[in-house]
C-alpha cells in the first residue's frame, strides 16, 4: 500500500488555498511538505496539524492506494 494526498491537494484547490498558505498556517517544514508533496509518510502530529488547519478530517485528506493501482496512476 501506497499513500496518496490528493485528496488534499484537490481541497486545496477548491478551497482557494495555496501550498504555501497550508504550510505557513499549519506550522510545517518545507522538509515536511516537500514528504507530503512526493506522498511520502509523515507524522500523525503533522496530518492532526492540517487536519485542525482545514477543519476537516483526515479521511478527507488522504487515501491508502494498492501498489498496483499507485502504479496504473503514473
């Protein structure tokens, strides 16, 4: 299983909300979001810290993909 943040980067979208708003808001590292960018694991403190951001949870975020579909979707 693979992790994608899609999710998130659609919300964004529709929110209006740049990358650089979330991660100047929610308090990450450019480290950090460059991880979430490249779907990359992080904390479960930094997905709690966009989650209180957004005002949303992080089923809504976020979504575990089968490595065969991660694979289809490149």
């Amino acid at each position: 299983m693979t992790i994608s943040y899609k999710k998130l980067w659609v919300m964004l979208a529709n929110r209006e909300m740049s990358k650089a708003q979330l991660r100047r808001q929610a308090g990450l590292s450019p480290a950090t979001f460059t991880k979430l960018r490249r779907n990359q694991v992080v904390s479960m403190e930094v997905l709690l810290k966009i989650a209180q951001t957004l005002e949303c949870n992080i089923g809504d975020m976020m979504d575990f993909v089968a490595e065969k579909e991660a694979e289809y979707g490149r």
